[in-house]
C-alpha cells in the first residue's frame, strides 16, 4: 500500500450543550494510506460526520492531531483551511448540495470560480468530468431534472473539479433507492482504482463492504477496525 496520506492521533471534539458535555469524538486515531478507500460504519450520533468534517478541514476539534500529507491542520486559521481544502478535498453529501438554479455543468464549475480558472479551462473540465460520470446528455439540466443517482454523479464531479487527493463521502448512497446507490458505489470503486484516496461514512453494511478498509464508531470511539 502507499505512504500514510492523513495521520490522526487522539482526536476529540466535544460539544457542550448547556451543562453536559457531548463527546462526539472521543480519541480516535488513525492512519489512512495513499489509494485507500476506507468506509467507516457506526450507529447514528457515534461521530461519523463529525470526524469525516474534522478530515476536510471543515470544523475544529476540541483536541489533538490531524496530519495530511505532512501537514498539521488543526493549527490553520480560516484562510489556510480554506487553501487545504480547495488543493486537497473533495466532499459528497447525502443531500447532493446541488445549486437548483444552476444546470449540471454550472454546478460542476462553480468551485472553480474560486481557484480562479479561466473560462474555457473550466467548463472543458466540468465537461469531461461529467462525461466521466456518465452524465454527457445531461450537461445542462438542472438538479430538478435529474433522478437522485444522477444529482449525485453531478455532484461527485463538482467534487473532483480542482483534483484533490481525498474524497469525502457522507452517506453518498443515504438517499438514493439501492439500485442508484451501487451504481454510485461502482463509481467510487473507479475512482478509487484511479488512485483516489476516499474516506467513506455510512451506516449501510452492502454499502461499506463495498468499500477496502473498514472500521466502525461507537459512542465517539473506534470500536473495530479491519
Ligand atoms: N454542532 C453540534 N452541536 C452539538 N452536538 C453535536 C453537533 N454536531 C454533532 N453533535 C453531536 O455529536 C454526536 C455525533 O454526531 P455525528 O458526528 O453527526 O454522528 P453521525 O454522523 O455518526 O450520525 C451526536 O451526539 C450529535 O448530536
Ligand atoms: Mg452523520
């Protein structure tokens, strides 16, 4: 397997809500190995998503170390979280976070408008990631006009558009009928194949045992890991 791409060590975030203290991490460490695809299972509430925002660089933890590719990321301030996130992440959402005035290829081009790409090179490469996905017929519809499954392969192209090294996946699959949902799992075993690291949360078995490597939360802890 490859080198370590993200090392965590003792990584806690709690949550005070009035005068309890909600530990949603509660020490987790972890290495993750370039050209993984780890899925990671666990009851509702034991931490899944909180740990999957803390890896893209989307909330703080209460406590210990988040290294990527060298890189301590629990230090950055919002701008340097900001840059690690448009250079190395990807994210996917179960709720496809689609932009619903927008058609497909807008959707897909809209994160370069950030890292300033200049217009031909953008829609050239929203354009062939949505060939790549599948959606080459569906350039410019909107979310509206798309199946769920469909909305989600716009969204994992929106995902890969600035080429990041991690991709996070939240439930990818959590509302989408199955058949959808191992069409987007088959996409994501490609896209792993192509050697994409992908970080996978979800509390679906078929879905997990879709993925490489497994491990499972409970209550903000690792319980399992294989
Ligand atoms: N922003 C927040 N404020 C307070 N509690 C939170 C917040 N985010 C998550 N939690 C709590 O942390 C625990 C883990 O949540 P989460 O990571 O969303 O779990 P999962 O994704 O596994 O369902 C839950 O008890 C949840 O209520
Ligand atoms: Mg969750």
């Amino acid at each position: 397997m490859g080198s370590p791409l993200i090392q965590v060590t003792d990584l806690h975030r709690h949550f005070r809500m009035g005068r309890e203290t909600v530990r949603a991490l509660d020490g987790v460490s972890l290495t993750v190995r370039r050209g993984e695809f780890w899925g990671i299972s666990g009851p509702s509430g034991s931490g899944k998503s909180t740990l999957l925002y803390l890896l893209g660089g989307l909330d703080h933890p209460t406590s210990g170390s988040i290294r990527v590719d060298g890189q301590e990321i629990t230090t950055l301030d919002e701008n340097g979280l900001a840059a690690f996130r448009r250079r190395k992440v990807g994210f996917v959402f179960q709720m496809f976070n689609l932009i619903a005035t927008m058609t497909a290829l807008q959707n897909v081009e809209f994160p370069m408008l950030f890292s300033r790409v200049p217009l031909a090179e953008r829609r050239a490469r929203a354009r062939a990631l949505l060939e790549r996905v599948g959606l080459a017929e569906r350039m410019n519809h909107r979310p509206n006009e798309l199946s769920g499954g469909q909305q989600q392969r716009v969204a994992i192209a929106r995902s890969l558009v600035n080429s990041p090294d991690i991709l996070l996946a939240d439930e990818p699959t959590g509302n989408l009928d199955s058949r959808s949902g191992a069409d987007i799992m088959s996409l994501l075993q490609e896209l792993n194949a192509e050697g994409r690291t992908i970080i996978l949360v979800s509390h679906d078995p078929a879905v997990i045992a879709a993925t490489g490597r497994h491990m499972r939360l409970y209550d903000g802890r690792i319980e399992d890991e294989e």
